[in-house]
C-alpha cells in the first residue's frame, strides 16, 4: 500500500512544489526535498552540518573495519549493526509513534526554539542549509520539523547499511570454499536477490518519493494524498520495503555462505516487521482509515457473524483461531489433535515407515472424502441434500427455513474441513518428530541448520498467509462457504463478489503456494533421511492442484463469472509484467496460461460428465426395447438409459401352454404395471392331463435369463397354483388372498397377483407357468416393467387444504392402502400408528419409504414416516422437503 502522490515535488522537474496541510488544516507551498544519497554525495546539493557528520561516520565504519582485528570484526560488526538496527526500529519507532499519538517531536522543536541555546542553533543552521529564507518564512513548524527529523534518519539508516554491509565482508571468507557448481549457483541466486532488491527500493522510492520514505504523514497531509493505493512494485507484495525489499539480505548470506550472516538478516527482517506492526500499521490505519473498518470487512464480519447464530460463536481454525473450551466440539478436536500428534511419539522406532504410511493414507482417505464432498455439492447439492434427508424430514419447521438448513449443511462441513486439517497436520507433526528422536541419518544430514532454519520460514509463511486469506475472506472464504450458502436475507451489504483485497489483491490463488509450504518444508528438512517426505509432498501439492483447477475454479467461473476469475490480472502478475517482462513474453505467457486453462477446463468438463451420467444413472430400472414373439429366438433388453444390450441364448420351449398379461399398460413401446397394481393373468394348458397342480410365479427376468427350459431361482413367495383346491399345503400368502384365482376351469383359468403376492420392488419381470409341483417350465409371459408412479407434488408457499387432500388421497389409493388396508383414511390416525408402530410390518415400512422417496422425488427416512399422525401430514411434510430441494437445485 502507498501514499497516492501525483506531483513529483523532490524531483527537479516544472512542478518543484505540491500542497501540503498540516493537521489543524493550514494549507501551503511544499519545498523540494532530495533522496537520501543525494542529500550526502550530489556535489551540486548544498550540504548541511549532518550531512556531513553522516558521512564521517561512514567512514568511521570503514576505519573501524580495516584496522579490527580479523578474529574480532564479526563480533564488533555484529554489535554495531545491532546498535543502528535498534536505533531504526526501536529509536525511530518510539519517536515516531510518539508523533502519531501526542505530535511530541513538533512540541520538542518548539520548546527548543524558545530554550534557546546550541539545540536551537543546530536547528536552524540544519534548516538553513535544507531550506531558503523565503521557505523558511511560508513553511509551517510541522514541516521544520520533519526536516529535522530526516536528518536523523539519514544518520540511522545509513550507519545501519554500512554496518550491515562491513559484516558480510567479514564473514565471507568462507564464500569459495565449496564444489564449482554450488560457488556458481550461490552467487547467480545471490546476486539475483541483491539486484532485485535495488529494483524494488528503487521502484519504491519512485513511487512514493520522499515523503512517505521519510514517514511524512506523521508530520503534515499532502493535499492530494487522501487515500491509499496499489502502484508498481506496491503491486507485488504488501509493504514492500518492508518485505521483499530485504531479498538483498539473504542474497548477501547465500554468497557469502555465512550463517552469521543469514541469522543477524533474519533478525533485522523481523524487527523491521515489529516496527511496520507497532508504528507504522496503527498510524495508517490513523490516517487512511482501518482495514478492519472498511465496508468490505465489515460485511465479511457480519456474513461469519450471521453464519455460525446459536453455535457458540465462530469456529474453530485449525488449533489457532476463535477456541472456546465451552463447545464440545473444539475439546473433540484438541482430543484429536493430542491424540494424533502425542500417541504415535512413543512407539517404538521401527515403527518410523508405517506411521509415515499412515499418514499418507489418511492424507489420501481424507482429500477423497473432502473433495468428493466439494465436487459433489457444486455440482448437486449432495451434502445439502443429504443433511435434509438425515435432519430436515424429522424436523418439519425447518423445512420452512431454507438458511437455517444451508448454515446447518455448512456449520457440519466445517467440523469435518477442520477435523480433517487438524489430522493431517496433527500427523506431520507425529513423523517430524520422530523422524528428529528416532532416525540418525538426520543428524548427519549436510547443511542442517540452514534447513531448520528454511523449513521455520516456509512453515511460519503457511501460518501467516492462512491468517491473512481468512481476514480477506472470513471464515465463509476458507470453508467454502459459497458451496454450500447463498445470499442471506439478514445480511443485505453482503459480499457477493469475489474479494479483491488483502493478500488477495497480490494473489488471485494465495493457497496455491502457500498452502503446500509445511509440506515441503518438511521435505527440505528430512528428505536425506527418509524418501517418504518427498511422497507427502507431493501429495499435498497434487490435492491442491486438483482442489483448485477441477473443483474450485469451476464452481467459481459459474458463480462468479468467466471474466471475474480468469481474466483478473493480480498484483504480482501486473508487477512483473510491468518491471521485468517485455512485451512478446508477457503474450507468450498469456497464450501458454489459456492453453493450461483450456486443458483444464475441457477435463473438467469430461469427468463432469461422467460422473453426471453415474449420479444420474438408477442401473435398477431397465427398459424392455424389443422381445420377438418366438421363445426359439433371440430376446433383445436394453438397459436403462444406456446403450448395453442383453442378450439371452433361449432353448427351445414345447408348446405346452401359454400366458396372457390382462391388464397390461403401454406408453414408449415399454409394458408396465405400477407397482402395487393387482397383475391378471390368462393361462392355458393344451394337455391338462397330469398337470393338475401347475403353478404360476413372478420372476425378475434377469435372475432367470439364463435358462428358459427350467427355473433355477426362488420365486420368494410370489406364486399361485393354478387350482386352489389341488393343493393342500398352501402358503399364508396365498391363503390370506381369497381372490388371487379369479377363474378356474379345466384347461384355462385367470389368476391375480396382488398385495402380498406382488414384489415391491421396481424392474424388469416375467410369469412363468410350471409343471406340477416342479420349475420345469411349460409357458413363460412376455416381459413387461414394474415401476413406481410418478405424482405430481404440490409445492407452492401457501398449499390450501384441498389440494393437499387431494394428494394425500393419491398417496394412500397408490401405495399406503395396498401395503396397509388397515389404514382407513388420510386422517386416521390410530390405524396409522398402530401399523406404523408393529414390529411385524417394520418390511411394509421399509417398502412405503422407498416407494414414496422415488414417487415424489424426495428421500424419506422410516422415522419421517413413523413420526407423523396421519397420512395427511406426512403429505404436508413431502410438500415441503420437495419445495425446500427445488429452491436448493435453482
């Protein structure tokens, strides 16, 4: 972020002067300022009585340097650079915040100024040598003052430079004692650092001149410097003076192969980090506003807020955000993590590979079930659909709250999301450390310390960018909340577009690196010991790739738009293109990254529309195509909705009798019953003689197909004789249905399945007609289907009486009366419960949830059933589950 300056008013170009204003609103003339090398070494700029005691130091370091003692200019040099890095962060930190809360340097000026004495002489002979008369008369105290100040900082920071500087020639004697190939690679990746370093504090001071080099704005406004914005090198990174403007330290230590040197840069690194956080943050916040106060933010608050009511407040983040030990379900994951992570320690060390195992296969079980969940949601609404089927038809008010059941659906994913994280790195914890306790070829690993060191930083930047995406985004962001949630009525300012600030501005994808960083910093760290690493790492980085090109991406584009999410240019992308890449390559990269997408996009399209068909695909229901009339031929049975065939070898069959379906429906060339209608059939015999007690049973085609001659399969209890009193023995079932033998005469007759003799279940059937008491077969019916009736649900906001009556009375003629002729109406009641309720119709129950679930379109549980009055409201509660998936599925 920086300080917008259109007027270059430390250049010496037309415009010298841009407007200042103070804080208490005086307006004025600002006077041309020059950098900070300038100021010390352009001959032709007048110098003042600091200046020239700045450079004297300077050339007190080099004195200091050139007659130490060898052995003694690491420690000395380590001391000094210390001295003027405390004296930047810690000495100007405090001056500065001072001034940011109290105004207390302009106060120290003046009360210089009416002190008198050699302070006030400095003082003006320092703003004398910076300043004419003429500026010194228009400027404002404010102004005085922070030329007096840069003053200072010249000193500091320039000592803190050269200090720095004198100790890595110190410590690079060591610089060429290596292998060719390492000297070379180590200086070209060091150099590379330096250099982009000097580009980047250049780029900066471009930018943003001066004045915000020289912490102006805690000392008087610009008056055209009203807010912050993203330029050039400010593009690539957050703060970046601050962050990539160190490069040039680790690539000082990777050329002179110095740890002395890598640890006091990580030192300067951090407290220059400590500074931006303690002094340079609040006060931008100050005067350009807070980040946590922008309408962005704000509504990313309000949407969590709204998200998580009645939960105890916002989830838990891994181990590290908004723990409450009052929820069970953060002590459960503290459990999980203890367990995981502390257990496994204590085993012994040959068990070092199995548990690494373990952890990749949790590692793989785990990103299956995660990224099935994602798929499947984005593209069906399964999780949602599936929290209905197991919550919302036993709780009937809910069904009225579509919100409440998307937060519900999403509040259970982001248990399982943050469960399943805190195992995984729970586990990456339990192999590291037993990796250091157990494995002694890591003690001889080569370069240990820079290792330590390197997988701290990779790991360290995973923490922060996590933090720094669920600012940006919230906690909706980070458990992929719009998978599972739409625009919420009680959130109006919502954000409903992609966000584009934070860590977000710089990178499009920040978990595209970022996300892998433990991963690999593990590996960097044990990969000469155990070859294991490199496979977590690896299946870390591809769970991610796949995460977000085939799960993410698409959902995004379809949500959000094409344009909005593949065309957007980030921070970093604009940066580069602009500072280091000419224009042919820039087009040459945009060409190969649409090709990627294309590839990508055009996979993704054809595993969608596989797994479409397999979701939309029921291999049950198959769909009778052709059947020839001659048992001597060939039967010809298409599957379902695809283009398989069955095709069945038939021997040939004696015309011994027939069999003639009565009742039989037609529509799309297909025959049909539905299911629970009573199926007649004619049958004749032509020599009856010995035949008495022929037999008739109803089969599922595809367990007889092979054989045609004799059946080889059970008919479970789906058979009538064709003379009831032939039989002595006869079986409940048939004995409880009086009018299963509607005629019966000596050579023909018509018989009835129906209630208990039919199966309730839908498919593809055949009749079969038998020799007496046996499965040879004399005659065999054509096939025909049985399947569920399609109704029609009601599902308006305001279902009157009448119409739901009507579909209840379609409910109970269709299905409950068949399976319950008990039940005598759609509001008896104590029929219901009593059939309900008996363990001995606990299979009709099953039978009724099945039929309703697939008539009606919606997934009822035997509960839903059971816990209802009367059939009327069940009725109502299928209206509403059918209305709450339709308003999902939009």
């Amino acid at each position: 972020m920086v300080k917008e300056s259109k007027f270059s008013y430390n250049s010496k170009d037309e415009k010298k002067y841009s407007l200042g204003k103070t804080f208490k609103g005086d307006i004025f003339s600002v006077p041309e300022t020059h950098d900070m090398v300038r100021s010390l070494f352009d001959p032709t700029v007048k110098k003042s009585v600091s200046d020239y005691l700045i450079v004297l130091s300077l050339f007190i370091n080099g004195i200091v340097y050139y007659y130490s003692p060898v052995t003694w200019r690491i420690p000395v040099f380590i001391v000094l650079y210390s001295f003027w890095r405390l004296g930047y962060n810690l000495g100007i930190g405090i001056l500065l915040y001072k001034q940011s809360k109290s105004h207390s340097m302009f106060h120290w000026l003046k009360q210089i100024q009416i002190n008198g004495g050699w302070a006030k002489s400095f003082v003006e002979l320092e703003l004398s040598s910076k300043l004419n008369t003429e500026q010194l008369n228009s400027v404002p105290d404010e102004f005085k003052t922070w030329i007096v100040f840069r003053s200072l900082v010249n000193l500091i920071l320039m000592n803190d430079f050269t200090t720095y500087m004198c100790l890595v020639f110190a410590c690079s004697d060591g610089a060429f004692n290596q292998s060719l190939y390492l000297i070379i690679l180590r200086w070209v990746l060091g150099i590379s650092f330096f250099i982009f370093n000097i580009i980047v504090k250049l780029n900066a001071h471009l930018i943003v001149k001066d004045y915000a080099w020289y912490w102006g704005d805690f000392f008087f406004r610009l008056h055209n410097n009203e807010e912050l914005i993203f330029d050039g090198v400010f593009d690539l990174a957050p703060h970046p003076m601050y962050s990539i403007g160190y490069a040039g330290y680790y690539g000082c230590a990777l050329m002179t192969k110095s740890y002395t040197v890598l640890i006091m840069s990580i030192f300067g690194h951090l407290l220059q980090f400590l500074f931006l956080n303690y002094v340079e943050t609040p006060h931008i916040e100050k005067i350009y506003g807070d980040d946590n106060l922008s309408e962005n933010t704000i509504s990313v608050n309000k949407r969590d807020d709204s998200l998580f009511i009645g939960t105890g407040g916002k989830p838990l983040v891994m181990l590290t955000k908004n723990f409450n030990w009052l929820r069970t379900n953060d002590i459960f994951t503290v459990v999980l993590a203890l367990y995981a992570s502390i257990v496994p320690i204590f085993l012994p060390a040959a068990y070092n590979n199995s548990i690494i195992i373990l952890a990749i296969i949790v590692k793989i079980g785990t990103s299956f079930v995660l990224n099935s969940v994602l798929y499947l949601q984005s593209r069906f609404k399964s999780w949602t659909l599936s929290f209905i089927k197991n919550y919302g038809t036993i709780n009937i008010t809910i069904l009225d709250n579509k919100e409440l059941l998307e937060r519900l659906s999403f509040q259970n994913w982001t248990l399982l999301q943050n469960n399943t994280l805190v195992l995984n790195y729970s586990m990456l914890l339990t192999i590291s450390v037993r990796e250091v306790m157990y494995n002694e070829k890591f003690w001889q690993t080569e370069w240990l310390p820079l290792r330590f060191i390197l997988a701290a930083l990779m790991i360290l930047g995973q923490f922060l960018t996590v933090h720094q995406m669920i600012d940006s985004i919230g906690l909706f962001g980070w458990y992929y909340g719009d998978f599972f949630v739409g625009v919420l009525s009680s959130n109006k300012s919502e954000v409903t577009t992609l966000s584009r600030s934070g860590i977000y501005h710089f990178l499009n994808n920040p978990e595209r690196v970022t996300s892998n960083l433990t991963a690999w910093a593990l590996y960097l760290l044990f990969n000469n010991s155990n070859k294991l690493f490199l496979v977590i790492a690896l299946l870390f980085t591809i769970n991610n790739l796949i995460v977000l090109n085939f799960i993410e991406k698409p959902h995004m584009v379809k949500l959000y738009g094409e344009q909005n999410v593949l065309k957007h240019t980030s921070g970093i992308e604009k940066s580069i293109n602009s500072l280091f890449l000419p224009n042919n390559v820039q087009g040459t990269i945009v060409k190969l990254s649409g090709s990627i997408d294309k590839v990508i996009q055009d996979s993704s399209k054809v595993i969608d529309e596989f797994i479409r068909n397999k979701h939309n695909q029921k291999p049950k229901e198959l769909s009778l195509k052709k059947r020839r009339n001659s048992f001597k031929q060939v039967i010809e049975l298409i599957r379902g909705s695809t283009d398989d065939t069955l095709t069945i070898n038939l021997q040939e069959l004696n015309d011994q009798g027939q069999l003639q379906l009565l009742n039989l429906l037609r529509k799309d060339e297909t025959d049909f019953y539905n299911l629970g209608d009573p199926i007649k059939v004619e049958w004749n015999i032509e020599d009856h003689k010995g035949k008495e007690k022929a037999w008739i049973g109803l089969y599922n085609i595809f367990q007889t197909s092979d054989t045609r001659t004799k059946t080889l399969v059970s008919s479970k209890g789906y058979w009538i004789p064709i003379h009831r009193d032939k039989y002595i023995n006869l079986s409940d079932k048939i004995k409880n249905e009086e009018d299963c033998i509607l005629e019966d005469q000596l050579n023909g007759g018509v018989v009835q399945f129906s209630a208990e003799l039919l199966p309730w279940v839908p498919g593809t059937y055949e009749l079969r007609l038998h020799a007496n008491e046996k499965h040879e077969v004399l005659a065999i019916s054509k096939p025909f289907d049985i399947v569920v009736k399609k109704l029609d649900v009601p599902i308006s906001d305001d279902i009157d009486d009448e119409r739901l009556e009507d579909f209840a009375n379609k409910l109970y003629q269709g299905f409950v009366s068949k399976l319950f002729p008990a039940i005598e109406s759609i509001v008896d009641e104590s029929n219901w419960f009593l059939q309900m309720h008996i363990k001995e119709n606990a299979r009709q129950v099953e039978k009724l949830c099945s039929t309703l679930s697939e008539s009606c379109g919606v997934h009822l549980t035997k509960k839903a059933i059971v816990d209802e009055k009367c059939l009327k409201d069940l009725s109502f509660k299928i209206s509403k589950l059918r209305k709450m998936l339709d308003e999902l599925m939009l």
